[in-house]
C-alpha cells in the first residue's frame, strides 16, 4: 500500500486506520475515531476546520511505528504534566500490541488539529480528564490493527492459517515453535490492507490494563535526567526574564534601566508594549536586573478597581434574569406551593494555578523558521501564538513540546510564549524566558469568582421537590473561545454538573448571568465545570438534608435512585470512613458524591475543630468507579494529589484586587497544604467494565464540599464562602 495520506478522516461507517511503509522499512499505523457524544461543556470551539492543512507534522508523525529493528514508537497525543497520561495512553497501545511497556518509547505530537484533534474537547489539548476517555478505542484499534497485520504478515511465510499464530512480547508464535520478530515481518505487513474487522481483546485477557504498572515518566524524574523547559540549554542561548504592568491594561509609560545594566550578567533590557524584559548570561542575572529596573506605567483603566466593586457586580448580577442553561417543571410553584423551603447563596473566589514551575519557554527567531521548546497543552494555539508575535507565518513554526512541572491548566495559555517570542525577535540568538514567581502569580490567568443564589423546595415529610439555581461569574470559555458561546451568553462549562443534577427532582431551573472580570484575565483551574458546580451543589444538599433533620448520606441515597453507580460510591465511602460509628465533641464528618468527568465519585471528610478555629484532618476517604482502570496505582496517586490540590485552595487559597493589582506575590500569601498537616488520602476504587472516565481532576472537585461539610458537622458552623482561612479557620 502507499505512504498514507497526511490527513485523517472520521467517516462514519467505522474506525479509519491507515497503514503504510516507513521510508527505511517498516510499519506505520494511524488511528482517528468519531466521538459524537460530548457534554455541551465538553464543546470547546476548534480554532480552525479539522481538515486544515497540516503545518510542521509530517505524514509519519501520526501514527505507532515499528521499525526493521521491532522497535515500536508511539507518538503521543497528549503530554505529560504530572497526571501519567502518557503511560496511560502507552498501556493502551502496548496491550492490543502485545509488547511490554519496556518495548515502546514516547514522542510528543506536533501541532496538527487535523490529526491530533481530541473528540471530546474538539481541539488539540492535554486537559478536562479528557486523555483516557477520548482515546480508549482508536488507540487500542490501532494497537490490535498492527497485530493483526503482523500475524497475516508471518501467515503467508510460514503458509499457515492466521488461526494458529498468536503474538507476544513483541514476537509472532507459529505452531511448531518457530517465530519471527515484530521487526523481521514489517516489510511484508506495511503491504497488507488494513483488516475491516478489528476485534479488541476482551477484559478477562488484558495482561496490562487495569493491572499495577511502572510509569514510562517516573526512572527519569528520579534520577534526574528528565528535561522540562526550565531545564533546558538551547546552544546558543541567553536567558531572559520580564516584568510587565502590575495592572492588566496598562502599559510602560518610561523606564530607567542604569541599575539593572550594572547588574554582573545582564546583556541587554528590552522594552515591549506593556513589559520590560532583561536578557542575561544566566537566570539570576536576570531576576536581579528585573527587579532593578524602574519602570513608569500607565496603569490604564483598570487602576481602581478592587475586590469589593468586582463581589458587588457580581453580586447584583444575581438579580438578572440572565441565560436559561436548564428548566423542566414549574420551580416557582413548587416554591409557592412547598410545605418547606431553604434558600442559600455560596461563593468561590479567584485562585490561581501556582504551578511548581512558573512560566517559562525557549524561543528562536531564525530568517528560516521560528522554533519554540515549551511545555504546552495546547501546541496548535502555541504556533499560532508564535506565528502572531513574529509575524511569521504559522508553517514556520515548529514546536518541541516538552514535560511540564505542573500546570492545572495555567498551560492552556499561551501569553508567556507570544512575551518569548517578542524578545526573541529582538535579538539573533535563542532567548530562554522564565518568570520570577511574582511575575507568575500576579499575572495568572485566574479561576473566576462565582457566586451562587439556591432556593429548594420541599414537602411535608422532607423530601425535595426541586430547586431555583442562579449562577453569576466570569466565562472562561468567552475568553478562551468567543465563537463558542452562543448569544445569549451561556457557557457550558459554568453550568456543567448543576445543569444535569444527580439528585431525582421534578422541578429545576438553572440560569446563568456572565460577568466579565475587568481586573483579571480568567481560565480553566483544575477541576473545571465540575469543581466550580460540585461545592456549591453538594453543600447546598447537604444543607437540605440537614434542614429537614435527615441524614446527609440517608437523603442522598433516596434521591440517587436513577444513579446505581452514584450510590454505590456513596455507600462505599461511608462505610470505608465509619460513617455510622459515634464521634466524640468538636468531631465531624462530611460527605459529597457527584458524577464527574464520566466518573462517580464520593469522599467523606473527618475532621476535628478547636473552639479558636485549628482544625486537625483526621481522615479523608474517597471511592471512585472510573470505569475500566488502567493503572489502579496511577489512579490512587491522581486522587491522593488532586484531593490535597483542591484542599489546599480550600483552606487557604483566595486572589485578592485592590487599585488593580492582584495582592498575593508568592507562596508565603498563596500558601498550599504542607506535609505535616496532610492526612492520608485513602482512595477504594469500584471495580467496573464500564468505558474509562476521568481521574486527573476528579479528587480536586469533591473535595471542598466533603471538608465544609464535615466542619458544620463538627461544629454547627456552615461556610458558605471559601477559603476557611477567610472566616479564621487555620490547620493545626
């Protein structure tokens, strides 16, 4: 068969997979799959057809190659930013495959929507859970494809039937002993048509799914010779680092940068719209000539703005009747009519992501090309952010993505790479940005403050009714992807989870009223849609129950009986944490279970609280079904971290304004959970054959509303503002 085309089609009839020659020999396999199921808060808006000419991919980039040698190279469609996507997506390959994980190697995707398109988020990015979930079927179809033809490869050697062969550990087994090496039958396989049956191996015969694996990222992130950007020396190269405007809007009115030259290192300062950059001969040459410049700005409009006037705006936004995102029933007569109701209002604020490594990226501006080495969830957006800041067209940019320390979604933005990009252009060598953390806190692209206004109704004996749900904060998505949104404002990530409630209920409206931040730029923070409805869903029912004198776990039961998988978790975190079992004074549980990222999930807070507020986390206890597990110790690992991620905000975490400056600078003001105060996270996962839903971001949703949950147990006392280092609640 000929070399395959360099796009790939969805038709619907089946899988496409293509198959073609390596040019030195060997096999190549592509996968691409139709995906037409996605949540409305799932329908991110592609920034180009998927049928776009591709840029620096080449045909090859997009497929599992095996080479004469038998050595298999997966190029991966998503990156590796702490969650262990990469080996997830491996095991996949490697199973259908019939190799060992030491047998494949890991290259990182170009930019190519066309190719690298991700079905649920309609766009190629690394975020929203979404790695296992969207890839569980084309990778594994195109694992089994390269089996499949391997085996036929080795039939018509050895002029036997393709029913007496088998593959393992990288070798086709013939009847009478012999075999061949995946290398030695490529040749032959590459001239095979793609078989139009593909069958995947059944549950009961996966050797690496759903078993305790090694992760492919982990022996270099011991030893240390795992490179992220921050790592790495681009022959060459200087370093650079920046200071923009203290207030988003302005710009650099003068700048006095004698102080800053005298600085030993320090090559040049370059001055750009809103920012002054410092080039050195090292980091630290840099950071102390930014911090020795003097800079005039004109801070712009947003000069006077604080946290007070953007609370009171959206505040008096609740009274808007703003975009209807879900109705069923009539909630106003239910509300009229109701033997009991319950009205409360919950806030989160703005927080930013706070990555382990700030901003950073290297970058060149050559006559030929420009070419970037960036930790990036979204490649395409980072060529084209390249493509802007240069001038360049986006075919001549080239992006080496690399492994990112940390990200929750900060590196979905590409406002760091657009500033390296301008000072690259300035000068003729390569120019590594890093951002001092105070530049990197004070200039995030924060998780928006929302607001949210309930009112349930119930009857006689307690039980609800339905409930009115207005919701008011900034869209994230009218940022990131405007033609997304449609007229009326609504964004399907603001009202995910509390647009479809899994609690029975007849009568329901949610609206939602947009209000754009004027002091902030807003993204995605880890948990999205789900973290930001889940607290206020799961405090605001737990309220309910307590209310009406109920048990908060009894009257999530009866209200979960369209939801088996929901009361399974639910019932296996209660037991798993003692639900039952008395307490002693000042002790308290707290529980919150909720579908998300197509997983479900409860956790279950025990903690204890002293009369001035220090409160001791004696256990936090999770279950989860996830569907089918990939690796049950990588999803321990994602629950542990996400769980203590979202703790830690909920404690402590909260992005103040005032005169148009965020206040936190660093980690002594934007602090997180420290070891000591960190309680074992005991996670028990729900065996299913179900498809695979997400994990990343899973533990960080639940986990707010388990805590202020348990602490109104534990004392009387209902939080309905976060952090609980807001109202003096601090951790002993």
């Amino acid at each position: 068969m000929a070399n395959p085309d360099t796009t790939l089609e969805s038709p619907a009839r089946r899988n496409l997979l293509k198959v073609g020659s390596l040019v030195l020999g060997g096999l190549v396999i592509g996968f691409s799959l139709p995906f037409p199921g996605r949540s409305f808060a799932e329908q991110v808006l592609s920034e180009g057809p998927e049928d776009q000419p591709m840029s620096n991919a080449t045909a090859l980039d997009a497929f599992i190659s095996i080479d004469r040698n038998g050595q298999v190279v997966f190029t991966v469609p998503k990156i590796e930013m702490g969650q262990g996507a990469q080996s997830g997506l491996a095991v996949m390959v490697a199973e259908e495959l019939e190799i060992g994980l030491d047998q494949i190697t890991l290259k990182e995707a170009p930019p190519n929507e066309a190719i690298y398109n991700d079905k649920l988020l309609n766009f190629q990015a690394t975020g929203g859970s979404t790695s296992i979930r969207s890839n569980w079927e084309p990778l594994r179809q195109a694992g089994a494809a390269a089996r499949l033809l391997l085996i036929q490869a080795a039939a018509q050697r050895w002029q036997v039937g393709t029913d007496q062969l088998r593959a393992e550990n990288g070798r086709v087994l013939g009847p009478n002993g012999q075999s061949f090496g995946y290398g030695e039958l490529v040749d032959d396989a590459s001239k095979l048509p793609v078989p139009e049956n593909i069958p995947l191996k059944p549950s009961e015969q996966f050797k690496l799914i759903g078993k305790p694996t090694r992760r492919l990222d982990t022996p270099a992130k011991v030893n240390g010779t795992a490179r992220f950007t921050i790592d790495l020396v681009v022959p060459g190269m200087k370093y650079a680092s920046a200071r923009a405007c203290p207030v988003i809007g302005g710009t650099v009115r003068s700048v006095d940068d004698r102080a800053a030259r005298k600085v030993s290192g320090v090559i040049d300062v370059i001055r750009l719209g809103d920012a002054v950059a410092v080039i050195g001969e090292h980091t630290w040459a840099t950071f102390a000539g930014v911090r020795a410049l003097e800079i005039e700005w004109d801070y712009g409009d947003n000069a006077t703005i604080d946290s007070a006037q953007m609370e009171r705006e959206i505040k008096e936004a609740l009274d808007q009747p703003g975009a209807l995102a879900s109705e069923r029933g009539d909630i106003e007569k239910a509300l009229e009519d109701a033997a009991k109701t319950f009205e409360a209002e919950y806030q989160m604020p703005f927080l930013a992501h706070a990555a382990l490594e700030p901003m950073t990226c290297v970058a060149q501006v050559r006559p030929d090309a420009v070419e970037l080495w960036v930790g990036t969830q979204v490649p395409v957006r980072a060529q084209t952010a390249a493509s802007e800041a240069s001038g360049r067209p986006a075919e001549q940019v080239i992006v080496n993505n690399q492994l990112i320390g940390g990200a929750f979604g900060r590196r979905l933005e590409v406002d760091f790479i657009h500033q390296a990009v301008a000072i690259a252009a300035k000068v003729d060598y390569p120019i590594k940005l890093t951002w001092l953390r105070e530049e990197d806190t004070t200039h995030d692209m924060y998780r928006p403050h929302y607001i949210d206004r309930f009112a349930a109704a119930m009857d006689a004996e307690g039980r609800l009714l339905g409930w009115r749900h207005t919701i008011a904060g900034a869209s994230v998505l009218a940022r990131f992807a405007p033609a997304a949104v449609p007229e009326n404002g609504l964004d399907g990530d603001a009202v995910e989870v509390a647009i479809h409630p899994i609690y029975a209920m007849q009568d329901l409206r949610v609206n939602y009223v947009p209000v754009p931040p004027k002091a902030l730029r807003q993204s995605w923070w880890r948990g999205v849609g789900p973290l930001r409805s889940t607290y206020m869903l799961e405090s605001f029912i737990d309220e309910v129950a307590r209310s009406v004198d109920r048990d908060p776990v009894e009257y999530r039961m009866e209200l979960l009986g369209d939801h088996p998988r929901a009361q399974a978790v639910l019932r296996l975190a209660a037991e798993q944490a003692g639900w039952s079992e008395p307490l002693e004074a000042g002790h308290g549980r707290g529980v919150a279970v909720q579908e998300v990222f197509g997983s479900f999930l409860a956790t279950v807070v025990e903690l204890q609280v002293s009369e001035d507020k220090g409160i001791k986390l004696k256990r936090l206890v999770v279950a989860i079904d996830c569907g089918q597990v990939m690796n049950p110790v990588s999803v321990k690992s994602q629950i542990e971290g996400g769980t203590l991620f979202g703790l830690s905000a909920a404690l402590f975490n909260e992005i103040t304004v005032s005169q148009g400056r965020v206040e936190q600078s660093n980690f002594h003001d934007y602090r997180q959970l420290r070891i000591s105060e960190a309680p074992p996270v005991e996670t028990f996962i729900v065996e299913s054959r179900e498809a695979p839903g997400g994990v990343g971001e899973a533990g960080t949703a639940m986990i707010a509303p388990a805590l202020v949950n348990a602490l109104a147990a534990a004392n009387g006392t209902r939080i309905r503002r976060l952090p609980l280092a807001r109202a003096g609640y601090y951790v002993i």
